[in-house]
C-alpha cells in the first residue's frame, strides 16, 4: 500500500447508529410493536363498526322513544365495542356489545344477531341503562309481542 492510505479494518471502523443508541433499542422496539398492534384493533373496531348488525341495532337505539327518553339525543356509540362477528357471504352471526351515551346518560345495546339470507335479524337486542339499571327490549320477538 502506498503510504498514508490505509484500508479500514472492522477495529477501525464506526459502529452504526443502531450499535452507537442501543439505549434506544427496547423502546423503539416496544413502540413497533404497540403501534402495530393498535394498527390491527383499530381495524377490526372500524370493521366491527361498519357490519349491518352494528349499524342497524344502533339504528334501532335513535329510533326508540324509550331509549331516546332515558338517554335524550342525539344518541352516540362509544369508541370501544366489544364482542364478535362471523360473516361468511349471506350468512353470519354477531354478538356484540355497544356503549352508547346521550345528554342524559350512558347505555350498553346487546346485540345478538344471526344474518340469513344477506338480511340481519335481531335475535335479541336489549339497551341497559346504566343510571336506573333498566333494559329496554328492541328485538324483533318483542315488536311481535307488543302488537
């Protein structure tokens, strides 16, 4: 080698960032994975959302004059539901719970619901008020029993 030219060997060499901020490795490493994760909730919470059973019994929620006294209006869902839905072209089944909340309080809509034939039917579906403990019917048997 000619002189005052040297090739580096791995001594000489710089470490990368990562090597040089390994203090930073654990919680960026965390970070990945929590937004990942969230990544995957928040997705299936705006999939859980846009089901025909979630829209149609909170619809039914609003359209109730009972639901709509206890908890006045406008009436809207919470941000965390909870529960389950299967769907496998015209059929499926959905069994969930929906917060909801008003001026005058909150509520939980229960929701079972089995789809037939591309059509949601509301098995049972009940408003839990939580201030006065009451529960509101608005499945399909009790519109068929109050007529």
């Amino acid at each position: 080698m000619p002189d005052g030219i040297t090739t580096p060997t791995s001594e000489d060499e710089a470490p990368d960032w990562w090597s040089r901020k390994s203090v930073w490795k654990v919680p960026l490493i965390l970070l990945a994975v929590v937004l990942f994760g969230g990544g995957i909730f928040w997705t299936a919470i705006g999939f859980i959302k846009k089901c025909g059973a979630y829209t149609g019994a909170l619809d039914r929620a609003r359209a109730s004059t009972q639901v709509c006294e206890a908890l006045g209006t406008p009436i809207e869902d919470g941000l965390l539901v909870t529960g389950n839905i299967r769907v496998s072209g015209p059929s499926g089944w959905a069994s969930l719970a929906i917060p909801i909340h008003g001026p005058k309080g909150r509520g939980v809509i229960y929701v079972e619901a089995p789809k037939e034939l591309g059509e949601w039917r509301f098995k049972h579906l009940i408003v839990g008020i939580e201030a006065t403990r009451e529960r509101i019917d608005l499945s399909e048997a009790a519109g068929k029993r109050a007529l």
